[in-house]
C-alpha cells in the first residue's frame, strides 16, 4: 500500500514537473519570437555587432549579414560608432577584428568603430559592452545580432545595467526549418541556463 502510495505521488511529481517545464519553454519561446520580430532602432550612442564565425579573416555569411544591417543603421545616422564584438574564431583572428576591418572597407571611419577582441560568449560580451559604455560614456546601445538571440542579449545586458535596444538582422528569403528549430532550442536552454546560474 504504502509503496503504491510512494508511486503515484512520484508520478504525480513527473507530471507536474513535465507541465511546469513545457510551460517554462512556451514562455521562453513567444520571448524570443517576440523580440525576433521586432525592430527597436532608435537613435543611440553606438551599434554593437555580436560576432559570429569568421573564416580565415572574412565574416561568415550569418556574422556579414549581421555586420550589413548594423551599417545601415550606422548610415541612417542612429548611432555615431560602432562595436564589433567578438574572440578568437580558431585561427589567427578574432571575430571582433574581422568585423572592424569589414566595417572600414565599406567606408565607416577607424575612429568610429570599437572592437572588442577577447569575448567567448553572450554572456562575456555583454559584461565587456558594459565596461566599454562606462568607458566611453554610453548611455543607450543598439543590439545587432540574429533574431533568436536578441531576447537572451536584452536580459543579459539589461542584468549588466545596459539600456539597450535590440534590431535583428533580416531573416533569410529561404529558411532551413532544421536549423532554426536548433537554434530556438539552443536559446531556450542557454537562457534558462543563464536564469539558473548554471553557467
């Protein structure tokens, strides 16, 4: 009797646990759909550019589109500088580096652009925005970076005392389902993770 007891209140206790965790991830998901479909530019102090892989110097396609949008932000006169960021990519240059340099050969000044070189991740990122805004007196900050990324980066950055306004790159016209699932799915438990302290 009692062990009958023992499992029902187990199964009861999965069940529960099952509900709260699919209800914890739907929040999290119509988060991140919202702020993916949402364009907050509004004059700022600077652009910041989350990196993403570079290739023996080059941006990827994803960090290029990335670095693209942030630059017609900069020439509709949102923001007056801007901040590439990002660590070594696995070879001799770093994410942050490379983005500068792509930002200068489309005509955006040396002066007018901050590259942060030493990140790993969203979370180092954000700390090193962070120091480089009181650094340089910035108030509020544009926050470039793919759609699903951006809810993750708001709430990091806003927990670092950041006023941060998010823009997402353009979607793809052809969208690989299997990859987006991915990334929804790594945003969901990076930000929980986050939320948990686990990292």
């Amino acid at each position: 009797m009692r062990r009958r007891w023992v499992l029902r209140a187990m199964g009861m206790f999965v069940v529960i646990l099952l509900a709260c965790s699919a209800a914890w991830c739907h929040w999290v998901y119509t988060q991140i759909e919202s702020y993916a479909d949402r364009d907050q530019a509004a004059p700022s102090d600077a652009i910041c550019v989350f990196g993403a892989a570079e290739y023996d110097g080059r941006p990827s396609p994803v960090y290029r589109a990335r670095l693209d949008h942030a630059l017609e932000l900069y020439r509709l006169d949102m923001a007056p500088l801007m901040i590439t960021l990002g660590g070594p990519g696995g070879d001799q240059y770093t994410e942050g580096s490379v983005g500068r340099h792509y930002l200068e050969s489309k005509g955006v000044p040396e002066q007018n652009i901050i590259a942060e070189t030493e990140s790993r991740d969203t979370e180092e990122a954000a700390r090193r925005i962070a120091v480089i805004a009181r650094v340089n007196g910035l108030h509020r900050l544009i926050i470039v970076s793919d759609g699903t990324h951006l809810f993750r980066i708001h709430a990091i950055c806003a927990a670092e005392g950041l006023d941060v306004l998010t823009s997402p790159r353009p979607r793809p016209a052809v969208e690989d389902r299997t990859l987006e699932a991915q990334r929804l799915a790594h945003e969901i438990l990076s930000y929980t993770a986050w939320r948990m302290h686990l990292h």
